[in-house]
C-alpha cells in the first residue's frame, strides 16, 4: 500500500506545524479488504479506511484540509468527481483539548488497485511460476497537471499550507 506513506508526506510538506514537529501526525489502516476477481489473474485491489491523526494542533483546520483536499484530487480524484463518494469518502472528528489546542482524526475510503501478472524465470524449473507484481497507476483524467505546479492556501493574509506537485506522466 502505497497511499498512507504518500498522504503522510503530503501533509508534513504542506502543513508548516507539522513540518515542524511531524511526530504530531500518525497514519492507521482501518477496515482493509482485499478484493480479487475469480479470474486467472491474481490482480486485486486494496480497499480502506485511512485515518489520520493529528494531535495537539494549534494551527487552522483549513491548513490540514485544503492539502488534504488536493492530494485527492491527484490520487483518488473519483472521490470529489463521484456525488455519491463525495458525500460519504471523508469524514472527520475534532476534539477540543484547550482554548489552543485540538485534536483532529480524518477517515479517508481509499482504495489501490495492484496488478500481478505472469513473468519469466529462465533459471526457474518448469514447475515453478513467477508473478510481477506492480500498483496499478491512477486513471489519467482530464484537466491532470501537464507542467508541476506550486500551490499554497492563505486565510486572512496568513500562509496555512504550500506544496508541489509534480507534472503527469502522459
């Protein structure tokens, strides 16, 4: 699984408190299936709920959700394309430890899809059989990013978040 490590260094870029101090921010696998087809491929797909935790943050939510927003939009775009997805795939919780501080967990359905498919061995005897296995690439859709981009969110004349992102392969 791909996506947690990819999310997680996403929002410790973006966000300027936990590039600071990134040990605020955890990552949990909740609710994992595996769905594979009954087909001769041993091709599957990873379906999760991913939540993200960051704790004792003082900083504005927008600065956790707007990166957080864009990373989907580049990652798991069928959530903020698909009415039914879009009003159910993120949902979060915040407590209120203080005046200052907050905690804030944020569940994300993700899924990956992995492709594993027949290779060679010619040192393998006939009996043995050898599989390639590969994460599935996102589907390319309309509007991707043909040159890298540098993106930042401010609120009230104050930054909140900045990030890249790097161009599309075609």
């Amino acid at each position: 699984m791909l996506k947690p490590h990819s999310l997680r260094a996403h929002l410790t870029a973006a966000t300027p408190e936990l590039r600071r101090d990134p040990d605020k921010l955890s990552v949990f696998v909740r609710d994992g299936r595996l769905v594979a087809a009954g087909a001769e491929s041993l091709s599957f797909e990873y379906r999760y709920a991913l939540n993200v935790v960051v704790l004792d943050y003082a900083g504005q939510a927008d600065a956790i959700m707007v990166p957080l927003l864009a990373w989907l939009r580049a990652n798991q775009v069928e959530i903020l394309e698909n009415p039914a997805l879009r009003d159910k795939s993120v949902r979060f919780e915040v407590e209120y430890l203080n005046k200052e501080t907050v905690d804030i967990s944020i569940e994300v359905d993700l899924t990956e899809a992995v492709v594993v498919s027949p290779g060679e061995d010619p040192t393998a005897p006939d009996s043995a059989k050898r599989y390639t296995v590969a994460p599935a690439a996102e589907p390319a859709r309309e509007g991707a990013l043909a040159a890298a981009e540098h993106w930042e969110a401010w609120s009230s004349g104050e930054l909140l978040a900045e990030w890249r992102f790097p161009a599309t392969e075609p």
